[in-house]
C-alpha cells in the first residue's frame, strides 16, 4: 500500500475525529469526494489498459475512503 496514501487517510480520521461543526464535516467530506472521484477515474483508466494490478491497488484506496465516508455519515448522525 502506497505510504502517503496512508498518512493522508491518517490525517483525515484525524481531522474527522477532532471535527466539533458541520462546516468541519462538510470540508472533510469534500475532501473525501474529490479524492473517490480521482481513484474512480484512476481504476478505469487502468481497467482500459488491462492493468489489473493497479486496478486492484485503486479499489483497495476506495476501500479506505468508502470507511471514512462511512465515518463521518456516522459522526453527522445525532444520537
């Protein structure tokens, strides 16, 4: 797994965790899209090109991003 990747989603759960309002939420989901969008246009990019193992690379990024945005609808969820 690519290390930066990794940190950036690090730093994320972070700020998701230390986020107290929705303006905070929202930036982070923001982030969160845009960065599902790339891996989206990244994983078919590499499925046109038979690229399997990167395919494969791509969707266990969006694994990592689909948890966070799982986080934060849970956060955004009044208990």
């Amino acid at each position: 797994m690519d290390k930066q990747f990794l940190m950036e989603i690090m730093e994320i759960n972070e700020k998701l965790t230390e986020a107290q309002s929705e303006a905070a939420m929202n930036e982070i989901e923001s982030i969160v899209a845009v960065k599902q969008k790339e891996c989206i246009d990244s994983a078919r990019r590499a499925f046109e090109q038979d690229d399997f193992e990167k395919a494969k690379e791509i969707l266990t990024k969006m694994r990592y991003l689909l948890n966070v945005e799982e986080k934060i609808k849970l956060k955004k969820i009044p208990l």
